[in-house]
C-alpha cells in the first residue's frame, strides 16, 4: 500500500513538473513555408504507394489564430511578420509550384522525450475528405536543435497525370525480363505522399527539405525571454 501511494505521489510531481520545464525551455520563433510541386512528369520518379493516412495525434498543440498583443505560444504571428515573403512570391510565379502553407509562430522547445507536435492542415479539402496537406511538425534540442516533420500531401490526379502514373507503374519485367506493360496495378484517383525527414539544423538558417511533389523551407530564430 505504501509502495503504491509513493509511486502516485512521484507521479504526481512528475506531471506537475512538465509545464515548468516548458517556461524554463527556450523559446524559438519557427517559420515554415510548404508548397506542392505540381508539374506531372516528376510522377515517374519513383512508385507511389496507394494507401496512406495521416495518423492522429492527440497530444498535438493546434495553432491559434493571430491575435493582437503579446503572442502566445503557438499562436500565428501576422502577415506583417512573416520572413519568406519574397521566397514565397518567387515560388507562386512558377506555374508548376503551389503553395500550401506559409506560417510562423513562437514556441518552446524542450528535449525530444517532452517535445509536442505542432498539427498542420492546409489547403483545399478534396473530394475523399483529405486536406490537401495534414501532419505534424515537432521541433526539439538536446545538444542540437532539430526539426522533425512527418507532413502527408494529398492530390487529386487528372487524366494526364493518371496516364503519366500508368505508365510508369504497369510496367515491369517477367522471368525472361521481358517488359509486361499490363501488371494489373489500380491507379487511384488521388495520390497521397509523406515527407518525413529528421533533420539537424543550425537556428538562424535557412533550411530546406525536398521531395518530388513537395518542398520545405524551415527558418527557426532564437528569441529572448523578454519577446516572448
């Protein structure tokens, strides 16, 4: 009995402890710029697999609209306050580029183990219910300060693209190693892809992250106890 109402009481301090480690954590101002890469032939680059769903997370923190005053944590800063304008700019003036989601906001960042995912969900929602982008992005530090996004991009497939994906995907290679240009594979109206690469980062650096049909540009800022 005595053994188990210790163990309650550690508990306890446990989880009254964690919003302390979130005040004593630095803070970061994280900008995130995510656009789509739209042009059909990069769809031949590789196979695509036919299902995946964006995993639900309910420890995720969603971010708040922007609001006058002092910002709070996790809290879209305004329009005015964004970094990648004129990257944006240059992205959307490429026909074949889209973007999806361009925002920022300030956190604390904690070790990996207390660290809380940031959910994204942006663009058009499509005909099977999908945002056009959802997941989650974390941010941590331990002896490095690290970026971990795990963002699933949905798109609708028109005939041209479905004909560009067929093609690639129905052709294979029998034991002689002759070409079979009729696998019988299904060609799903919509395409869903995850960009999911951990990466080390230095704070105050322009970062990006590439995938055939999306792109990441990152830029975190250390922030001051008194901007926070």
């Amino acid at each position: 009995m005595k053994k188990a109402a210790l163990t309650l009481f550690t508990l306890c301090l446990f989880i009254l402890s964690l919003p302390g480690r979130a005040q004593e954590a630095p803070w970061y101002q994280v900008e995130v710029l995510i656009f789509a890469n739209e042009d059909p032939d990069v769809l031949d680059d590789e196979f695509w697999p036919e299902t995946l769903s964006v995993p639900s997370l309910p420890d995720a923190v969603e971010l708040a609209g922007p609001s006058g005053g002092l910002q709070h944590p996790y809290t879209l800063l305004p329009e005015d306050d964004l970094i990648f304008i004129a990257e944006r700019r240059r992205i959307e003036s490429y026909s074949s580029f889209r973007v999806l989601f361009h925002g920022s906001w300030r956190q604390p960042v904690t070790s990996e183990r207390y660290a809380q995912p940031v959910h994204i969900r942006a663009g058009q929602v499509l005909d099977n219910g999908l945002y056009e982008l959802d997941g989650y992005i974390t941010v941590d530090k331990g002896r490095y300060l690290h970026f971990r996004p795990d963002l699933y991009h949905s798109r609708r497939l028109s005939p041209a693209e479905s004909s560009v994906l067929r093609s690639f995907e129905q052709q294979g290679t029998d034991d002689s190693g002759h070409v079979n240009v009729d696998s019988g594979l299904h060609i799903p109206d919509f395409l869903t892809v995850n960009l999911r690469q951990g990466r080390r980062m230095r704070s105050k650096e322009v970062h990006y992250l590439d995938h055939p049909l999306m792109g990441v540009l990152v830029l975190m800022l250390p922030l001051e106890k008194t901007s926070q």
